[in-house]
C-alpha cells in the first residue's frame, strides 16, 4: 500500500514542475491521482477492522473524488484553455501536502521526534499552567497521576500537510505572500494544539467533566473539537485572504468538476 501511495505522490510531484509546454503533465497527473484512487481504496478493511465505519466511508469517497479528478485531469491533456490548469495546481498541493503527512507517517525518525517534541513540549505547557504534570515515556505525559499517551494524530501535522500543500499550490503569489500566510497558519496551528493536548491531559487527569474518562471523552470529541473547527474557518479565511490565488484555483475546480459532472449525467 505505501508502494502505491509513494509512486501516487512522485507522479503529482511531476505534474506539477513540467514546463506549461508539456502537455503530458495532465498525463501524469491523472495516473498520481489514479495511484492515489487505488491507495484510498485498500483502507476501508482496516478500518472496518476496528470498526471505525465513519473513516471507511470517507476514504471510499476519497477514493472516488480520486478516480473522478483523475478523468478530468485526463481529459484535460488535449485542450488548450487556462482554466485546466488549476488542475496542475491541485496535483501540486496534493503531493506537498501528502509528502509532508506521508514523510511524518511512515519515517520513524521523524514520526518519533514530532511526537517527542509535542510531548515535551505539552509537559512544559502543562507545568506553566501550575498543574502537576511527569513524563511517564518518550510519549506519554501524567497529569495528576494519569498517563496520556501522545500519538501522531495529536500533533497536527494532518492540518499543518493540509496548509502547506495548499499555500504552495498557489500560482501567481509572491513570496512574500506565500510567507505570510504560512505564518497565520501553520506556526498558529501548531500552538493552537499544544493548548488542545494541554486541556485533554488535564481534564483528564483532574475529572473536569465527570470520571477521567468521561472528561477525556467530552474534552476530546466535542470541547476541542469545536474550537478545533472554529480555529481552522478562521485560519482558512485568513489565508484565502492573503492568497486570494488560492480562492480562484478552489473555486475553478468546483466549476470544473461540475461540468464534467453534468456532462457524464447527460
């Protein structure tokens, strides 16, 4: 499966720095978002394993919003309008923001010095807070006495591919502007979690809302949740304000998807 997800993102990668000349980018475009099809769709098992429905139903959608795009892209190889070019931006915010993830995910130097770092870091947060707080492993903090274990997911690097990707993607922008909104976002983002991971472990470790569990459940999945949401509208809001370039390209995409829908329905 990594195979796939690998030679996926190499083709993005491609698409996305062969000269405007080159009319095979959409090619290789359409067979990185094939590549990446084909990866969404050997999720599911593992997570209908676990029974995790929700997240094998999204990555099946994943998988389909692939295949389409994958046509479009295709489609696009024989035709001269600048509007399909948004889909050699969208290849290049895919392969950076899959890079970035991917790298995190699958190389354990990396994925072990994020987790150590957020967890080092949570502790030292923790401690300004006046709570008592101990490292219990390289990834696992106790507030109060009650061990938490850091894993990948709590160290944001999913939101953190996600606004990388797309800042890079954005044609048209200088430098100077890609460099402001990667500040609104990323270094923001980053912070903003080392306070969510904070409030978890101690809510847990004190039983803010009911036993540890029942804290760690309603800190977690809604309290956190929701100002997670809120953080990231106003953060996207922000950066498509500083990047307008990026509005345009999400906004061509959709028209361009749409039209391609309509014609297949019809």
């Amino acid at each position: 499966m990594t195979i796939t997800l690998w030679i996926s993102l190499g083709f993005l990668a491609i698409a996305s720095v062969l000269p405007k000349a080159y009319n095979s980018r959409f090619l290789v475009g359409g067979f990185g978002w094939i590549f990446l099809a084909i990866y969404w769709f050997l999720q599911p098992v593992s997570y209908i394993e676990i029974q995790d429905y929700f997240n094998a139903f999204l990555v099946v959608v994943a998988a389909i919003l692939s295949l389409f795009i994958a046509y479009i892209t295709f489609q696009a190889r024989n035709k001269k309008e600048e509007s399909y070019e948004v889909l050699i931006s969208l290849s290049g915010a895919a392969s950076v923001g899959g890079l970035i993830y991917f790298l995190f995910a699958d190389v354990d130097f990396l994925n072990v010095g994020i987790i150590s770092l957020v967890t080092n870091q949570t502790i030292w947060f923790v401690e300004q807070l006046g709570f008592p707080v101990a490292q219990v492993a390289w990834n696992q903090l106790a507030v109060n006495g009650l061990a938490v274990e850091i894993i990948l997911a709590c160290t944001a690097i999913e939101s953190i591919a996600l606004f990388s990707g797309i800042i890079s993607s954005a044609t048209g922008a200088s430098l100077s502007q890609k460099f402001r909104a990667f500040m609104i976002s990323v270094p923001v983002i980053y912070i903003l979690n080392l306070i969510r991971v904070s409030f978890t472990a101690s809510a847990y470790g004190f039983g803010w809302f009911g036993t540890p569990e029942e804290s760690f459940h309603i800190s977690e999945h809604f309290i956190t949740k929701a100002g997670s949401l809120l953080a990231l509208l106003l953060i996207s809001y922000a950066v498509l304000k500083t990047l307008p370039e990026v509005s345009d390209m999400i906004d061509g995409i959709f028209k361009m998807m749409r039209i391609e829908f309509q014609k297949l329905h019809n």
